[in-house]
C-alpha cells in the first residue's frame, strides 16, 4: 500500500488538534492541501478516519486505532533522526495533558527550565477536568492525582501528598456554626462542585481508616477550585477544595478550615505515560527536570 509519511503526517496533527485550521497552522500549510491529503489517504486504507462538520473534527473508531498506534511511530521515527542529524540536541515536540492543579505546578517549577535547556522542543500543556485516554488522544504523558492513573501507565510521582479540606469564612461561620463531623454538613450551605462529567462530586473525608463520602447540599455550584475558594470568601456556603488554593486565606484570616481531622493527606501528582513503548527523547529529558524540580521544592500541596 503506497501511502506518504506526509499524509500520515497530516492525519496525527488534524486528529491531535481537532481541527483543520489549527493543524493547517502548524504544518505552514494550506486547510485545503491538508484536506486533500486526508482524503487520499481514507481512500487508500478505505475506510473513514474522521467525522468532518462545518464546526468540528472528530476521531471514528477506525481513526482512533490508527492514532494510537501511528503517534508513537512517528515521534521514534523523529527521536531517531534527530540522533543520526548528531547534533545531539533534542528536537520536536511534546504534549501533556494535565488537570489544572498539575499544570500550575509544572508552570511554576519544571516548564521554564525545560523551555530554557531545550529551547527546540515545543511543549504542549492541554489542561481539562477529564481524565482522558493520553495514548488515543495522541498525549506523550497526563497529570492527574496517584489515584487516577491508570495501573498500565508508568508513574513519576511529584509535588508531595495533596489534602482536600472544607472551608468557610468566618462571618459563615459566626452565622451558621462549625460543623464537628462531615454528616453535620447536610445542615449547612455548601459550595457544590460539578464533575466533568457534569455530575455533582460527592465529598470524600476519613478518619481511622474509615471513608465518609457526602452528597452535600447547597444553592451554588461551580466547576473550579479557585471560584469555590473566592465564593467562600464571600461567606457564600462551606467549600471543599485542595488546601493548596486555600492556603493563603487560612494564612491571613480570610477563611478557617473545618473538618481537618477528617481530611488526612492522600497521594499526590503524577507524571504518566505508556509503558507499552519507548519513551520519546523529550519526555525523557522533561521527566528528569520535573524530578529535579520535585527534590528542590520540597512537598508542595498542589492537586
């Protein structure tokens, strides 16, 4: 079968970017030859790889297969050539996807430094609530907390152990009372936060190895950590939040934690990608620099 690198090419940057335009950008070329070149190559494996709209782009399950598998081909094809160009500095690009507690992290600590040692890799930072399929997705890696990395995935653990804690101002407090034990929130407003999944989170607490998990009430509902920690500020309800975004209003008074003996610390951030193949040159070098970063900065109470 005489298929191009080129149309392969074209195929992995449209499926990462989902969009024409975007992928068009980034390779400097046209929406219509990058069409054209996508086309061909349906034709020639003869089936369909994408579901095209006027307003998006979208993988079929024959597409999805092809990327995963195709993705890692081509960044080895690129890590071996760079090697044999012997210029020995790494090249190319790399995509992470991260939850924003992960992203702020790696903004602050690793990124700069990697940006400033290997100024020809273009690094990718996608940021999103959902924990998606990094592989299928075309991502070299994800971060998300211990507990949501899949057990296939190679792990590099980073940024210390997380706590989530419950939250009030204290004019909330003044007004309503502090609650001794998580049921006690069922009589009190809290901030409610909605999953990507479009579902309310349920709160989870412990104590003595036992799980408390909360459907709490509450009139507001938000979908980010730092809106929840300013709506509690304005003394709108109780929030539950990473102790890292609360932090600085505990410090000076703005907000008082609640509960904390029923919010032990948990496992925290990972770096994770395949271990079904070779880790791209990139990768290799930024996981260095995040392990580095990670001994310098001691424990960091990020989500």
């Amino acid at each position: 079968m005489d298929i191009g690198l080129p149309e392969l090419k074209a195929f992995v940057a449209v499926a990462r970017h989902r969009s024409f335009r975007r992928a068009a950008d980034e390779a400097g070329v046209s929406r219509s030859s990058l069409s054209h070149a996508l086309r061909s190559l349906e034709q020639r494996l003869g089936a369909r790889l994408l579901h095209r709209t006027t307003r998006s782009v979208a993988l079929t399950e024959a597409g999805g297969q092809l990327l995963a598998r195709l993705a890692p081909v081509l960044r080895d094809l690129d890590d071996m050539l760079d090697a044999v160009g012997g210029s020995g500095e790494i090249a190319g690009s790399l995509r992470i996807n991260a939850n924003e507690g992960g992203a702020r992290w790696l903004l602050r600590a690793a990124v700069p430094l990697f940006l400033e040692r290997h100024p020809r890799v273009s690094l990718d930072l996608v940021t999103e609530g959902r924990l998606v399929d990094i592989v299928a997705e075309g991502f070299d890696a994800g971060v998300r907390l211990r507990e949501a990395v899949p057990q296939d995935m190679v792990a590099v653990p980073f940024g210390g152990p997380a706590r989530f804690i419950a939250v009030a101002a204290p004019a909330y407090v003044a007004a309503h009372g502090r609650p001794e034990t998580p049921q006690a929130l069922l009589d009190h407003r809290c901030i409610r936060q909605r999953l990507p999944s479009g579902k309310p989170y349920r709160w989870e607490f412990a104590r003595e190895e036992k799980n408390i998990a909360i459907e709490v009430p509450g009139p507001l509902t938000l979908d980010n950590s730092q809106l929840m920690v300013e709506a509690a500020i304005a003394a709108l309800g109780i929030a539950f939040v990473p102790e890292r975004y609360a932090r600085d209003a505990i410090d000076d008074g703005r907000l008082v934690e609640l509960l904390g003996d029923y919010s032990p610390p948990l496992p925290g951030l990972c770096l994770y990608h395949s271990s079904s193949r070779q880790t791209p040159a990139a990768l290799r070098a930024f996981i260095e620099i995040v392990r580095a970063c990670d001994k310098g900065e001691g424990v960091d109470r990020g989500s």
